[in-house]
C-alpha cells in the first residue's frame, strides 16, 4: 500500500501548528505517531492535501505534584506513560490502559493526544481501499447508507481507545489551543457522540496537555479489556472503574465507571454516583456492574463476535473492574 501525495509542513510552536491547520481547512491534518493516520492515508479513507506534523512541539513530558496533579503533554508516548513510575504508582488504572493500547511497538509510536482523539472503527470503513470497490461508501466516507444498522441515518462506527475510560474516571481535563489562545474543558467534552466525526475540536484546534486531579488516599483503580487477541487489537469492550474510601476503608467516598467499545463515544456510567456514601459490597458491585450492560450500546460492527456475547460481557468486566479497583483502595 503506498500513500497518496500530500505537503509537508514541521511548525516548531503550538500557535504556528494551529494556523498551518486552520488555514489548510479541512486539507490539513496533524499527524504526530501517525500509528492511525498513515493507516487511513494508505487505505484511501482520508486524502488530506497537506500533514502538520507536531514532533519537535515541546509537548512530550510527564509532572507531578500534589497542588496541581498529574500533567500529561499530548505528545507522550503509550510506553513512556505506561513505564512511568509516578503514574503506575499513583494512577495505576492509566497505567494499565497505556499497556493494553495496540503491541509494544504501537505503543512505542502513539501519542496520549492522538489515541484520545482516535477515529471510530467500523469493519467496513476500515477494509482495504480495494475491498470496498464493491461498496457503495458508507456514511462516514460521505455516502448515505449505515451497513450496520440499516436504514439508520447516522453513522454507528464505534468508539474505541482505551485511555479515554481511563482518564474519565480519573476525572481528567484537557488544554485545547488554537491560534487565538488555549482553554480548558472537561475531557468529556471532547467526545460528540457522532460515529462520523467522533470530536469537537474545531478546524485549528489541538489538544496539547491532559491534567488529572491530585491522586486521593485510599484509590484504586482497574482497567480490563476483551478482546479477540492478546495484543494489537482495538477493545471489543473496554471498563475502566476507580474507587475511593474512606479512612478505615469500609465506606464509599467516590466510584467512577467508563466503558469503551460499546457506543459512538466513552461511556460514562452515572449510576456510579450512587455508591458514595454507601458500602462497596458485593451486592453493590453486581447492580453497578448491571446498570452499565444496560448502557451500553455494543453493536455489529466487528467480525467474529457476537453481539450478544459482547454485551453480556459488560456486566462481568465491569464487575472485575470494579472488585480490582476496591480491592486497590482498601489493601
């Protein structure tokens, strides 16, 4: 597979990228481990005129400390943040979503910014440039039928990077930067819920630093994935959970719980709230872990799994999730 022709551009400052992107418009995009994108250049699912790459950009370390938390730059790599011994100690759940990203060469390659800004994945948006000649193009590719939900007028691709359900239960921030200026927002909110154009970010707009809140005393946290093979593969289904007790360890002071791979964005399971305040029993656990099968959305869109059994398996991820994370907070 060969790539289609295209400019090169190396900004060497975050305002100047902004700029070089906003003024390509939709023809210009950033590339920075380029893990996905060199991907889609190659299949023909993208054809931008002109590659912003955002390597010499001073956004690629790691801080700490205990007033303003964990500093992320988008520019780290999966392997730098998973063999980081701040983050495995104190967010040992982003630790454990940074490993589980694609083989240990990906993770060599990809960056925090561009695995939280992924496409959605579809096994028919995905093929080969050739093995859709037969196709008509689906909605994401700008046609006007969805061959995963027929008859539906919207894109169902679905959402599928492992540390988005991760730094949400961390509840996480983001520094978005344009050429104007920078703002922070919610990660959250970087999420549409649309299969087709799964972001926010405006033409311009890059996402330069993630922040996570001071680690508590008393957390834990727990990341598990399905999936058809051990390594490389995008999650089937992926439930990030994270608790935290009170002093003796008995009572609920927060719980969070994102799953990803079941729906067009990150889930957030809101019936997590319910917990603080409350003892993080067995029972407790079973009817968080129920709340979030029903809300998840999994769909058929992979080959090989069935739908059903993917579901049902949100349930029993999200139990071991959750057990691992309290078992963390009170040991």
């Amino acid at each position: 597979m060969t790539l289609p022709k295209f400019d090169y551009v190396a900004p060497r400052s975050v305002q100047e990228a902004c700029q070089l992107l906003e003024g390509g418009g939709g023809g210009a995009r950033a590339i920075a481990g380029g893990t996905e994108l060199l991907m889609a250049l190659k299949n023909r699912q993208e054809s931008p005129g002109v590659l912003v790459d955002l390597a010499a950009l001073p956004l690629d370390k790691i801080s700490y400390s205990d007033e303003d938390g964990l500093r992320i730059g988008a520019l780290v790599t999966l392997r730098h943040l998973a063999a980081h011994p701040l983050v495995g100690a104190k967010y040992p759940v982003l630790a454990q979503a940074a490993r589980a990203a694609g083989t240990v060469q990906l993770q060599a390659m990809a960056t925090i910014g561009g695995n939280l800004c992924q496409n959605t994945c579809c096994m028919y948006y995905h093929r080969a440039a050739g093995a859709r000649q037969s196709l008509d193009p689906c909605l994401k590719l700008d046609g006007d039928l969805c061959y995963v939900v027929a008859g539906s007028a919207q894109c169902w691709a679905s959402y599928a990077g492992d540390l988005a359900p991760a730094l949400l239960v961390l509840g996480a921030t983001i520094v978005i930067a344009d050429s104007h200026g920078e703002k922070i927002m919610p990660l959250r909110d970087l999420f549409s819920g649309d299969g087709k154009r799964p972001h926010t970010l405006g033409p311009g707009q890059l996402v330069t630093e993630i922040r996570v809140p001071s680690a508590a005393s008393r957390s834990g946290g727990a990341y598990v994935k399905l999936r058809q093979r051990a390594a490389l593969d995008y999650p089937l289904l992926g439930v990030a959970a994270y608790v935290a007790m009170d002093a003796a360890g008995t009572t609920c002071r927060e719980a969070a719980l994102a799953l990803t791979g079941v729906e067009r964005t990150p889930v957030i399971v809101e019936e997590a709230c319910r917990l603080q305040g409350e003892a993080l029993t067995d029972g407790a656990i079973q009817t968080l872990a129920a709340a979030a099968r029903r809300r998840a959305r999994a769909i058929n869109n992979v080959c090989g799994i069935p739908v059903r059994y993917r579901r049902d398996m949100v349930a029993v991820y999200a139990e071991s999730a959750l057990r691992r994370a309290r078992d963390a907070a009170t040991h």
